[in-house]
C-alpha cells in the first residue's frame, strides 16, 4: 500500500504538496482552510517588517489563454508581496498553528540588505510558532528599487550573506527560494546551500510581458496607461520549471547530499507533480493551480499521484525521488549513443543475414556463392 506522508527536514507532512506562497496563504481564513481541504503544508504570503513600504496597484494580473479561450495557461502578476501589517501576521500565524498542529506551516519572509532586519523577521516569527522558513530572493517585480526579492537572489555573494544571517538565528528549517530569471540557477543555489540553508524551493515567477491590447497599443496589465514586466506562472512555465529544479537536484546530489528541494511552477495534476518528485523534488508547491482551480485541488492531485505511484510499485515518495535524474546528458553523448546504436543494429542484421545464408544453403552453385561471399 503506497503513502504519501514524507519527512522532509524532520517535517512530518501528511502529503508533499504545499500551497506556495501567493494569494492562496494571504491570511489566516484562507490557510486554516487549506488545511482542512487536505494541503499537508502551506507557505504564507511573503511578509516583511514594515508593510507601509509595499504599495500594491491594480489591475495587476493578466492572462494568457488557450484556444478554446476558457483555459488559462500563463498568468503574469505584478503583485507585491503581503501589504498586511507584521504585527497581525504574527497573530495569525499563531492562530492557524493552534487550529491545524497537523499542517506544516511556513513563513515567507524578504527584507531589505541589513542584518538586524533579517534577524529580527526570522526570530519574530519563529516565535509566533510557525514550522520553518522559506527566504523569498526571487520575486522579480518587487521592489528591486530596495534591493530586495530577485534583485537579492541574482546576486549570489549577497545570497549567501544573508542566509548566513538567517542560519545565525534560526532554529528550524529554512528553505531559499529561487528566483528562475538568472542564466545559471545552480549558482545562487550553492551560494544558499554553502550558508548552511536545509534547502531550496524553486522557481519563482519568470519576468515577462504578457502581451499588447492591439485596440488601446497599451503593454498589458495596464496600470494609469503603463506597465511593468511582472511575473510568469501557470501550466505554461512547467517545462521551465522542471529544467530547473533538474539542474537543482543534479548539484544538490553532487556537492549538497541530504539538502531538500521544493519544486513549483505550473504543477496543476498528480501526474505534474509525480515528474517534480522523478526529477528530485521533496515537495511539490502550487500557487496558481489553486487561484485556478480552488483548495479542492488537494484531493485530485493526492488521488493522482496515488494512482502513479501504484500502478509503479513505489510504497513512499522516496522510492522514486530522483529516478529520473541520471537520464540527462549532453548532445553530443546523445549523438555518440545514436550512432552507436546504429552501428550495432547494423552489425546485428549482417550476423542475422549471415546464418539465414547457412540455414538456407543448398549446396547448388557452390563455387558461385563462395564467390560472393568472399567479395
Ligand atoms: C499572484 C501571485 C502572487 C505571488 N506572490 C508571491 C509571494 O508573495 N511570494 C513568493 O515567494 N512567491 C509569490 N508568487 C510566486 C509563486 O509562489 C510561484 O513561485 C510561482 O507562481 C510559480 O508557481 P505556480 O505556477 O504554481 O504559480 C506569486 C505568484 C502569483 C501568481
């Protein structure tokens, strides 16, 4: 019988899948639901120490839709983080650990480039009780002006400062989460990891331009007639998302043995979700799957990923974390492999030919047929 309780950084999660943060975990209501709909975590909406630097605007989303024109497949936001003050996030963090102990709660956090601030966020809120902690270095609208989100997380130097801040001071696990606009992720990666992070979580949202209103020539969301790029989610960063978290799992398992990955981006089934753990991932998040789709979500990517599991023979989500991971190689090994390949079926087929010669020989025209094999 298959299970999808797994132990990750000594959390004991009922499942692997995680609202990531987002509207899905904006205040205490919504993650006490998510709880109850079956998430076996949720990271809340990212918090800062004075929210009166984060202004948000509207509209701030714009979609990308299939054909059929009712399917959304690519989301771009241009939202902030948490415009909600600390102090009642602190309140509500407190208050959703004593209505669901069970859920693994994690906090989301991002400040400015100053010590005391990072050590005074993370002690806060490990003191109201959450679970751990993700490092959110990749928001890629936000707040850059401040040196804050990705504009933190490309620059693998300052990374690594400030997760040493951070493993300074706390106490349970903490997780780096990766911005995907950079050309090399497993460089800010190993800058977390080196710090001492339990682990990643990756990827943020890809800096984007959603498209132009061909009526008004106006970028789109427009916002008092402007734009600015925002941030790529949804089923069509999938294919980007799992590079990444490929090229993730490949460094942790070579120069970081035991350190956890939480992969995202696009995750909407079970199946979605089974290709994350096959290619290293702990955990699974979902964000706009669920603004997409509602917390119900829960119970079909629960009975999805059961359903692969069994129909493989994998008893725990460890049975098959990884397994896909050694399948990758460069080009050129590719074309090596494939001419190799050719070259022996071809051989086969001679050596096959050759005994078909012998079984079917007659012994007529001898002296021709030597003839031609000796040719
Ligand atoms: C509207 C919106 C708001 C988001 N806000 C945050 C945030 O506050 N902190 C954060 O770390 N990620 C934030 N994200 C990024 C998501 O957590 C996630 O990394 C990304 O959307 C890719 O996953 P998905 O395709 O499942 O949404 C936000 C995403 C969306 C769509």
């Amino acid at each position: 019988m298959s299970t999808l309780a797994t132990t990750v950084d000594g959390l004991k999660f009922t499942n692997p899948f995680v609202i990531g943060s987002g509207p899905p975990g904006t205040n205490v209501k919504v993650i006490k639901r998510a709880f109850k709909e079956g998430w076996g975590g949720v990271i809340a909406k990212t918090v800062s120490l004075d929210c009166s630097k984060v202004v948000n605007v509207g509209p701030r989303y714009a979609k990308l839709m299939a054909n059929d024109g009712k399917e959304v497949i690519g989301w771009e936001n241009i939202e902030l983080i948490s415009d909600r003050k600390f102090e009642i996030w602190l309140d509500e963090f407190k208050e959703a650990k004593d209505a669901c102990p069970e859920g693994i709660l994690i906090a989301s956090v991002m400040e400015e480039y100053n010590k005391d601030a990072w050590c005074q966020i993370i002690e806060r809120c490990q003191d109201a009780g959450v679970d751990a902690f993700e490092l959110n270095f990749s928001c890629p609208h936000g707040l850059p002006e401040r040196k804050m989100g990705a504009a933190m997380g490309q620059d693998p130097g300052i990374l690594e400062k400030v997760c040493g801040w951070v493993m300074g001071v706390s106490k349970i696990p903490v997780w780096a989460k990766m911005t995907p606009n950079v050309t090399h992720i497993e460089e800010p990666t190993a800058a977390a990891l080196r710090a001492g992070c339990h682990g990643v979580s990756a990827i943020n949202t890809i800096r984007s331009v959603m498209g132009v209103n061909l009526e008004t020539l106006r970028p789109e969301p427009t916002v008092e007639g402007y734009t600015t790029p925002g941030g790529y989610s949804s089923k069509a960063v999938k294919p980007i998302a799992l590079r990444m978290v490929m090229e993730i799992a490949q460094l942790i398992k070579k120069d970081f043995p035991g350190r956890t990955l939480s992969g995202l981006g696009g995750v909407e089934t079970g199946a979605d979700a089974a290709q994350f753990i096959l290619l290293g991932s702990d955990t699974v998040q979902v964000c706009t799957g669920v603004m997409k789709f509602g917390y119900g979500l829960a119970k079909d990517l629960c009975e999805g990923l059961l359903e692969f599991m069994e129909s493989k023979g994998f008893e725990t989500i460890d049975d098959f974390k990884g397994l896909s991971l050694p399948y990758f190689t460069t080009h050129a090994e590719l074309v090596r492999m494939q001419l190799a390949r050719k070259a022996e079926d071809a051989a086969a087929k001679e050596r096959a030919s050759m005994v078909k010669n012998d079984a079917e020989w007659d012994g007529d025209d001898f002296v021709k047929q030597s003839n031609e094999l000796s040719r």
